[in-house]
C-alpha cells in the first residue's frame, strides 16, 4: 500500500501545506492532482516562509520528487515565476519535477473571462467570488474539449494553428459576454507560450505512467490536496465551489492512481471556520469574535490576499467531508488563534425551517437558511504555542480536541500551535502506519 492523502474539510486554507511539509520526508513522492493557481499554501521552515500555489510541497525536501497530476489546471508564466522565486530562495529543481503532458493549460482568454463573469451574480444573487484566476473557464473547456489546451500540446507541430483557431472563437464568445470587442494577439500569445513550453519542457511527461509504476514498485505517495472538501465541484457548496473535486474523492481522477493504492487519508481542519470568496456559511461571525479571529489567525488569502470570513467550527460540515473523503484521523490547525476566547462555540446540528438536522443541506439555498445549533465550550485562556506534547495542553483546549474528535468520529492525530514545523503535536503513536 502506498498512498497517504492530506485532504481539507473546510473551504480551504486550513493549512494543509504545513503537515504536508512535515509528512514529505517519509515519501518518496509527493502528488498534486487538482486545483491551479488559485491555491495557495504557506509553509514556514526556520527562518524563511515559502508560498505555494501550483508546485507541491516536497520540492523543500531535497530527495523528493513532485509530480503535477492531469487533473491540475497550470498556469505555466506564473508556475515559471513561482520556480524562479524558489530558487532564489535556494530551492533546487534538478530532476524532482514532473508536469503531466495531460494537464490543461489555463491561457489569457481564461483569465478574461474569469474577470468578466465573476462580476455577473449568480442565480441568487450573489457572486462566487473566485480567485480570478481563470480556474472555472479552464476547467469548462477541459470538459468541452473544443477549445481545450493540454500542456503536451505545447510540443506538437499543429500548436500554432491550434491556438490561432481557439483565438478567433474566443474572441467572439467574449465579446458576447462583455459586448465589447475583446484585444487577443494569437501570434503573441503564441510566441510568449512557446517561450514558456522551452522553459518547462525539461519537467513535462506522462505522470499518470510514472505514478503507476512508481505504486507498483513500492514508492510511497503523498498526495496534496487544494482547496478544501466544501468546495468541491460536485459535493460541496454548489454553485459556491471551485471547478475541481477538492474533496477526497477527487484524488484518483486527478492523479491516475487508483483508489486501492490509497492506504490513509488524513483530515486537515481549523480550530475555527474560515471561507473566501461567495456562497452560505452558517457559522460566520460578522462581530468583534470574528474580526478577532481573523487577525489572530492572519486570515488573509494566500494567493488574493482577501480578508476571509470567519466563524465558529462547524462539525456537521466537517463530519459529511470527513466521511466523503474518507478521512482515517484528523489533524487540527490554528489551536493557538483561539486561546483568549473566554467561551468557544460548535456548531452540532442545523436547524432549517425549524427542524434540527445533523445532516449537511444538498442545496445552497438550504444551507443558507440553516441556523446553527451550538454547543458552548470554555475556553482554556492560556497561551498554548509553547505545548509540545497533548498532555501539556489545559484541560479545557484538551476538552475542546476531544469533543470536535467525537463530532466528527475520527481520532485527532495532530494538533498545530502556530506557523513554525516546532509547533506540532503528534499524539502517542499517530501516523506510525504512515512512518
Ligand atoms: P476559483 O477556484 O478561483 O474559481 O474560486 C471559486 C471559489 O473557491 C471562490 O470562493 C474562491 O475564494 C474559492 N477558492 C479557490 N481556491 C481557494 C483556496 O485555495 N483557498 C480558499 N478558497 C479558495
């Protein structure tokens, strides 16, 4: 068995880069398989802070090779600039690098239209509030096919009439949209992407060979989900998703490996809730907890640098992903942002129109309606950054780690006190199976 996945249950952001960074050394590689620039994980190590946003964790660790599954959507200069600033930062690229010749290509009229629809609301009213990063467009094309652009078509000899093609289509279909005319240089768009298929040339292959080899021989595999569950395309808070499946099921279709390889997936919450973007959140805080919150934890976007919605934790959200992503234990993050709270809220049950359900809405009209029902916890009111081991916690942030561990059914395996690799606690024996 080879697979340990790292997944989000909320609508991202719940610092999955961190344990990903912390788990890499016991893999041999390490899987993007969803997800583009619109992700973005931090990762602090000693002194430096690195940002992520399409190449996977494990390019810190030297020794471990990264692969970008077919189910990513690449944005090759801004890939290329992330590399660069890497490697100023004294990351090597030497071998440890693979971009599938699958993956989609996300190109200039993505991003238009991204900025052009975003501004439109949805049926309800309200815009998805995407990261602008021509994700949704990219990933709509990927499914039409028509208009499709796969990094493995950078190298063939029909590129430039391909694109030239895909352009003229574009730019009508954007002028519908905006009802103005829309400015794309086919020939300049395709030199520039030219420039850029030379650099990343050395990193394309057939990923989806190499992952499948790479379980039959006995490697073992980290995956790193984006996003989180709640956005998922299919299961999450609909239309107020990404493009992707960034629950657990999404691993498998991204990737190309099976489901049978996948020995553990492990669960990434915050102590908290927090959301980006449009779309309902039952728990939100719209007072002084929720600014506290937000400024405690540094809530602001990694890739846009929006200030996030916070809110109490919603254990009926985390309990239907942590069952839809099949979620073996669970890692809680952000611990310490909560530490002044004299009392601290659960969300167990919802009531919509006036019934009490633990189950979570299909739909994001009923989501919208549901009033949560808490729970009210004491807070510990200790400064817990400097806890090493989970006995050394105050018995009520203790408390507070077992009572969110029995909502959701699963143990807590990993408890984060801030930013720093040090401030980790693994309970006793946690992810020996993955050791
Ligand atoms: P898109 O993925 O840019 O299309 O954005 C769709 C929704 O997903 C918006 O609400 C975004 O704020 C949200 N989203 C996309 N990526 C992330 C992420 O990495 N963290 C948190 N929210 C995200």
């Amino acid at each position: 068995m080879a697979g340990v996945c790292v997944i989000g249950l909320q609508w991202g952001d719940e610092a999955k880069g961190k344990l990903v960074d912390l788990l890499t050394g016991q893999f041999d590689i390490v899987v993007r398989y969803q997800g583009g620039a619109n992700a973005g994980h931090t990762v602090v190590a000693g002194d430096k802070t690195y940002k992520l946003h399409q190449i996977p964790s494990g390019v810190l660790t030297p020794g471990v090779m990264n692969v970008v599954g077919p189910g990513v959507v690449l944005n090759p200069p801004v890939i290329i600039e992330e590399m660069d600033r890497l490697i100023s930062q004294g990351v090597k690229f030497e071998g440890n690098l693979m971009l599938s010749d699958r993956a989609h290509v996300v190109l200039p009229w993505h991003i238009a239209e991204d900025q052009m629809l975003d501004k439109t609301a949805t049926t309800d009213g309200e815009s998805i509030g995407t990261t602008l990063r021509g994700i949704g467009p990219c990933y709509r094309d990927k499914v039409g096919r028509s208009y499709a652009v796969r990094l493995g078509d950078f190298y063939r000899d029909s590129f430039r009439q391909r694109i030239a093609g895909i352009v003229e289509a574009k730019k009508k279909m954007l002028a519908g949209i905006s009802g103005e005319s829309v400015s794309l240089d086919a020939a300049a768009i395709c030199d520039e992407f030219h420039r850029y298929g030379e650099r990343l040339a050395p990193h394309v292959g057939d990923t989806t060979a190499y992952l499948l080899d790479a379980v039959e021989a006995g490697k073992r595999l980290l995956f790193e989900g984006a996003q989180g569950a709640l956005l998922d395309v299919d299961h999450g808070t609909y239309p107020y998703v990404t493009s992707s499946n960034s629950s657990g099921v999404g691993v498998s279709a991204g990737s190309g490996v099976p489901g049978r390889w996948i020995e553990k997936v492990i669960g990434v919450i915050k102590a908290y809730t927090t959301r980006v973007g449009g779309g309902p959140f039952p728990t939100e805080l719209k007072d002084d907890v929720g600014s506290h919150i937000r400024e405690r934890g540094r809530e602001y976007g990694t890739t846009t640098g929006r200030p996030r919605r916070c809110g109490w934790f919603d254990a009926v959200a985390a309990r239907y992903t942590a069952r839809l992503s099949g979620v073996d234990s669970l890692s809680l993050m952000m611990m310490d942002v909560l530490s002044e709270l004299p009392q601290i809220n659960v969300c167990v049950a919802y009531e919509v129109d006036g019934v009490r359900t633990d189950r979570f809405p299909s739909h994001a009209d009923d989501l919208r309606r549901a009033v949560p029902v808490y729970e009210t916890l004491p807070g510990w009111q200790q400064d817990v950054t400097r806890v090493r081991r989970m006995e050394d916690f105050p018995a009520n942030a203790r408390s507070y780690i077992d009572r969110i561990s029995q909502l959701i059914g699963r143990p807590v395996e990993v408890v984060s006190v801030g930013p720093d690799r040090q401030q980790t606690i693994f309970a006793s024996g946690a992810l020996s199976s993955v050791t």
